[in-house]
C-alpha cells in the first residue's frame, strides 16, 4: 500500500505556534524523511466558509497568508502538493455520498464538534436565547474531512488532538462504505505529536487552545516585538506571587510553551536570560530549570525571557522567508493552481472508483452496453 498523507488548515487567519508544533513542523520532517509517496496539505477554504458564509472575503484574504506561512515554515512545492479545498469538486461529491453513511445522532456526539459550537455562539435552540443557530454545513463538517482524507487514499493524517474525533469519523465512514459496496477506501491513522503539550497548545490566555478563532495566538509572522509582548502578558502560576515561593509547572502557560520548544542546547544558547542582579542560575535542561522553580527563587521575568528568545530564534528564518516571499505573490498563487490541479486529478481517479463501487456509473465505458443488454432482455425477451 502506498504510504500517503493528507493533511491541512482553515484559512481563517495567519498560522500559529499551536499549529506549528501541532502539525506543520512535523510536515516539513516527514517532507524531508523521503518515507512518503506522496503529501497533500490542503487550505480548506470550503470548512472555513461553513462558520464564516458572511465573510467570504476572511476566507479569500487568509488562503495567501496560510500558503505564505506554509512555504516560510519551510514546505517544499517539489515535494508536497499544496491545493484549495474548493477547487477539487470531487470532494464535495465525495461528502454528499457519504452523507448516508452517517447518522445525525453520531455527529451529536463527536466531542470536538460539540466544543466549537459552543465556542463559537451557535446555539441548538436559536429562538430560545436569540443566539445564531448552527450552520448545517458546519455540523457535518467531519463528513466533508472524511471526503478530503480519502479522495486522497491518505494513510496517515498528521494533526492536533482536536482532529482525534474527525479521523475516527473518517474511519467510521470508511468501513462503512467498503462494506456496503467494496473495497475502495483506505482507513487512515492519526498521526500525533509526541508529547503533550504540543498536541493542544493553549492560548497566550492559557484557557483554551490556540485558536485563530480567539484571538489567543502567538502568530508565525509576529515581529520580535509582538512575540516578546505576548509572552509578558501571559499567566504563570497565580500563586507564585514571590519570586521566592514555591512554583507550579503543571498549570503554567509559560512552562507549557517551554514543553513545547525548549531543547537543551538553549539553555546554552540563552545562557544570559538567567543572569540577573540578585540571583543567577546556570540549568542544562528544561527539567533542571523546572526543579528550581518548584524549590522557589526562580522569577517568572527569567522564565519569559528565555521562552522569548527560543520563540524568536525559531520563528526569525520563517519570518525571513516570508519577507522573500511575500515580494514574489504571483509565484505563491501559481503553487496553489498548480496543486489545485494535481489534487483534482487524484481525486477524480478516487471518485470514479466510488461511483463504480456505488452503482453509479451508467455512462462509464462497457457499463452503459452492459445496462443496455441486460434491460433489453428484460423488456424485450
Ligand atoms: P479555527 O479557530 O479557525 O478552527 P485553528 O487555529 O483551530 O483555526 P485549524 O485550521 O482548525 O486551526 O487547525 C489546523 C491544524 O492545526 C489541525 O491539525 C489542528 O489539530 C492543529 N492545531 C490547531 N490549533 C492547535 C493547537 N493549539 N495546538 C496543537 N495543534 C493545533
Ligand atoms: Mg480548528
């Protein structure tokens, strides 16, 4: 079987750190691990539109920018295929067969589904409260993922935590189908970060997860500045109002990010951020450090210097490359038509088989002759 990843992002605003080691960074290592036959990444403008119908213009605007932080992050058009959710018709065809494969009741009880509706306003009793009912298009959104992962024959879709739900859709349907009518889909396996806290990284809030939708996020395009001013603005462990009591790690933004980004080589790298006035700290690594702020005496001001300048050292060549790129737009938009156009012939391919699978290929060569003869035969003897 060919080893096939499909995997992608709303362009609903300009990509984020919680995306960055969610999914992107791992895109580019599997880009560059040569173990995949092929890599679909797709801008899925048609999921964006079905909680943002009266902002077409978000959507149309964000599709450059994602793209533009795609290739900053360091995707390579030569060996990914970048393409536009909307500009593969196929996968729309895909969604409405699937629809019968899904009940209502199933999609009630997909939990990241429940937990958007909520976070956007959508309210199941829109008269009740006056609040905006939920789109029909945005509650089957997981049948429409499950239409993108499989048009693909994707095996492996590298993602969040949040996607855990919309995969095992996807598998659901998948079984589903190739039971009904045949072998025809591949089931595809979720493809996780390794620890914790890049699977859902919080918001700057430390609420909920980094959402461009909340207004929460620490952006890949954010200067210098920006990033060193969010940082500061983040919660640390409310309790550690001295900087000689006791810390927590646990439920600390702060050492959440560290989780995320931190290597030991920055502790040499980033040495001075622990030099301070009063006290100086010398660590190797991120458990050493979080050893000192469970005993007290280290400052949360240390802590967000040193978070500061590793976001910093990782995002300052992914904004370089943005500068070049954003000098040459013409060449981003034909990357995307480019890609648009290879994924629509894959997914022409998968489409046909389904409708063969299903029955519903009247006019496909030798079926047409075959229907002919068999009923003429029935009606004429
Ligand atoms: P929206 O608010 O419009 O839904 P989003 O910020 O949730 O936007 P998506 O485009 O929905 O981003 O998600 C794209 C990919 O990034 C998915 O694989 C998702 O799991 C991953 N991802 C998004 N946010 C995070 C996060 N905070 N931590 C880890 N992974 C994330
Ligand atoms: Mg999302």
């Amino acid at each position: 079987m060919a080893n096939i990843i499909l995997t992608g992002d709303r362009p609903t605003g300009r990509l984020h750190i919680g995306h960055y080691v969610g999914s992107l960074r791992r895109r580019v290592e599997l880009q560059n691990s040569g173990l995949f036959d092929r890599i679909y990444i797709m801008i899925a403008d048609a999921q964006a539109l079905t909680d943002n119908a009266d902002n077409p213009q978000k959507v149309r605007e964000n599709i450059l920018e994602v793209a533009l932080d795609y290739l900053s992050a360091g995707l390579d058009p030569d060996k990914v295929c970048i393409f536009i959710q909307s500009q593969v018709s196929e996968l729309t065809e895909l969604t409405f067969f699937y629809n019968n494969l899904v009940t209502i009741q199933r999609l009630q009880r997909n939990p990241t589904v429940k937990s958007e509706i909520q976070m956007r306003g959508f309210n199941a009793d829109e008269e009740a409260d006056n609040k905006a009912g939920i789109p029909v298009g945005f509650f089957c959104y997981p049948i429409s993922q499950a239409a993108d992962i499989t048009a693909f024959k994707a095996n492996v879709v590298p993602a969040g935590e949040d996607q855990k739900p919309m995969v095992e859709q996807t598998r659901e349907i998948v079984r589903k189908f190739n039971s009904t009518y045949g072998p025809v889909l591949v089931e595809p396996e979720i493809l996780l970060p390794d620890s914790h806290a890049c699977q859902r990284l919080p918001g700057t809030d430390g609420k909920a997860k980094m959402s461009k939708s909340l207004g929460n996020c620490i952006y890949l395009s954010d200067s210098a500045e920006e990033v060193a001013a969010k940082v500061k603005g983040m919660f640390t462990d409310p309790n550690h109002l001295q900087v000689s009591d006791p810390g927590n790690v646990e439920v600390n933004t702060v050492f959440t990010y560290l989780d995320a980004f931190c290597r030991d080589e920055h502790f040499e790298k980033f040495a001075s951020c622990f030099v301070g006035r009063k006290s100086s700290f010398t660590f190797h690594n991120l458990d050493e450090a979080k050893a000192q702020y469970r005993a007290g005496g280290l400052g949360d001001m240390m802590l967000k210097n040193f978070l500061t300048a590793i976001l910093n050292d990782t995002l300052e060549p992914i904004r370089q490359r943005r500068k070049e790129l954003e000098k040459n737009i013409p060449y981003v938009y034909e990357v995307l038509r480019k890609g648009s156009e290879q994924a629509c012939q894959t997914a022409a391919q998968t489409l046909k088989e389904v409708k063969a699978a299903m029955k519903i290929n009247y006019f496909d060569q030798g079926v047409l002759d075959e229907l002919i003869a068999a009923q003429t035969a029935k009606y004429n003897g």
